[in-house]
C-alpha cells in the first residue's frame, strides 16, 4: 500500500493584499493531491515573507511578534503531525520513525532561530527521545532448526539459505544482496574474506568466511543474474518468506532481514568473539553501535560464572 504525503506549511495570499499592503498567511495541510487551506487571521508585508521557513524576515517589532504566534501555530500542527504520523490508517509509524521525522523537521526550525527569524524554538521543551530497541534474534538450537528444515518450495529454500549466510557474516540486507565476486578475497593462508564497503555507511566491513558460509556461495555459483553471488528477493517478500521460515520452523518471533545481523552479533560476541572484533566485521565506526546487538544469553553468563568459580576455588585451595 503506498504510503501517504503529508505537509503542513505556512503561506500568501499576494491576490488578497489588505488596506495597508499586507498578505493574509493561511495554514496549508496537504495530503497526497487533497489541500485544505486555513486563514490565520495574521497579515505580513508580501516582501519580507520567507516561504521556505514559513516566516517573516522582518527584524521589527511586529514582525517578531507575528513569528511568535506562527511558532505557536506551527506547535500545536506539530503535536498534530505527531498524532497523525502514529495513527494514520494506511501505515502508522512507530515511535522511533515518528520521532526521526520530527527531528528533521526540527532541524529547520533551528535554522530559522539561527537567523533570527523566530525567538524561540517550539521543539526545545519537546522530547524526542528514541525508545530502546531489540530486533528479534535467533539462538543457536533455532538457527540449527532452520538449517536442517527441509523446505519442498525453492523460494523458502533460496530465502533460508541467504538468511543463514547472513547469520554466518553479518551482512546487512541491502548488503548481501548486491554481493560479488569483487567483494570476495584471500589471505596469505587462503582463508577467504568478504571486503566491502557498507551500503548504508560507506564504511569498510572485513568478515572472514566461514566454512557454512562458503558452502552457501558455492551452492549457487554461476547461478545468479547479474554476476551477483546469492538470490536475494526484494525485502518485502524476504519478509514475507522469513515469517513463513518461523512458522514452519516453530520459531515464535517476528524475524525479518535484520535478524541475521543480530543473530550473528549475539552468537559471536557469547562465543567469546572480541566486541572490537564483532564491530570491525559488522562495519561499525565504534563499539557503542556494537553494544546495541548485545544480547547476553544465559549460558553464557553460567559459563562465565563457572570460570569465575574455578579462580576463586584456586584462591580458597592456596
């Protein structure tokens, strides 16, 4: 279903000047091709109007005073965007991506203040924090479920395998899917690499292959259109295809492209993998970005505990 455009904006009326030369500002609210237009029963001189910013340019007492109230406007839209962006029928955006789209749109709101256009900022006693997020992952017996799964359809087949490929490397959706033979490379000891840049960040990821994941590859060489590596659907229909995995697989979580990444970060880093290590495969510019696919699972924690207890028994015996 395709997704709505919605804008809100301030504009002119130049046609409907009043006595002393001034426009009418009316509120605009645009969705898809629908327009409803809204008097503000505020008035501006045509040429001191910023239609970018939706604002006088004007340094005069009025026209800081007409910015105020256009601010106090543009507030109470914003709480009305909000509303919108969460509840609109066709696809309601989560917390997150509501909250990223206010932030762009306050980012122009600091420019206008920067200029001196506005005096305050509406979105300074705003929060807009992010809500913690922990993608679903797969553990080690459910990993091992889907690997031994025998799928009767090539679609389901295809999909689990450039799935357990990312569970083995890491690699992002858009990155396993544009994948090649230019990506792939050996070291003096003929242990094969993946070296590539990162679709998203342009930042160098470097992923030793493992043996499952060379397997994989060799599975469909020569096989794939475009001197790509795997057949990698479109991400809707992975999606689509991963969730049919789960079931069959009597896994009960929402897995999609990105699990694999957390998946192979979780599995690596309670494997004893170094987390400077993990993040240099994942192609993350600093830990912190690592930390967020930390999942500490409880076997891990027992065997930490295990070794901890072998040392303090050490310690009693001496």
């Amino acid at each position: 279903m395709k997704q709505a455009r919605y804008t809100f904006n301030f504009c002119i009326k130049k046609t409907r000047l009043a006595s002393d030369g001034k426009a009418p500002i009316y509120l605009r609210v645009t969705i898809d091709t629908d327009r409803k237009e809204k008097s503000t029963n505020l008035f501006v001189t045509p040429g001191e109007w910023d239609q970018g910013f939706g604002l006088s340019r004007g340094k005069d007492k009025y026209s800081l005073s007409l910015n105020e109230r256009l601010t106090v406007i543009r507030s109470k839209m914003l709480e009305a965007y909000e509303f919108y962006l969460k509840t609109k029928p066709e696809q309601p955006c989560c917390h997150n991506t509501t909250m990223k789209y206010l932030r762009n749109f306050g980012k122009i709101v600091r420019i206008a203040v920067q200029r001196k256009y506005i005096a305050s900022d509406p979105f300074e006693q705003k929060s807009l924090k992010l809500e913690e997020v922990y993608p679903e992952f797969l553990e080690e017996h459910e990993l091992t479920a889907v690997i031994n799964k025998n799928f009767k359809t090539d679609r389901l087949r295809q999909t689990r395998d450039v799935f357990v490929f990312c569970c083995y490397t890491g690699l992002a959706f858009s990155d396993v899917k544009e994948l090649s033979k230019t990506h792939i490379c050996e070291d003096n000891d003929t242990l094969s690499w993946i070296k590539k840049k990162r679709h998203k960040t342009q930042i160098m990821c470097s992923v030793p292959l493992m043996e499952q994941a060379v397997s994989i590859l060799a599975k469909y060489r020569n096989k794939v259109k475009g001197g790509y590596l795997l057949p990698v659907l479109c991400n809707q229909k992975y999606n689509e295809y991963l969730k049919e995995i789960a079931e069959l697989c009597g896994i009960e979580k929402e897995i999609s492209t990105h699990s694999a990444r957390h998946t192979f970060a979780t599995l690596a880093l309670n494997n004893g993998v170094a987390l400077h290590n993990v993040a240099k495969m994942l192609g993350h510019s600093n830990i912190k970005m690592t930390q967020r696919y930390a999942r500490v699972l409880d076997r891990s924690v027992k065997r930490d505990m295990e070794n901890l207890q072998s040392v303090i028994s050490g310690l009693s015996a001496g």
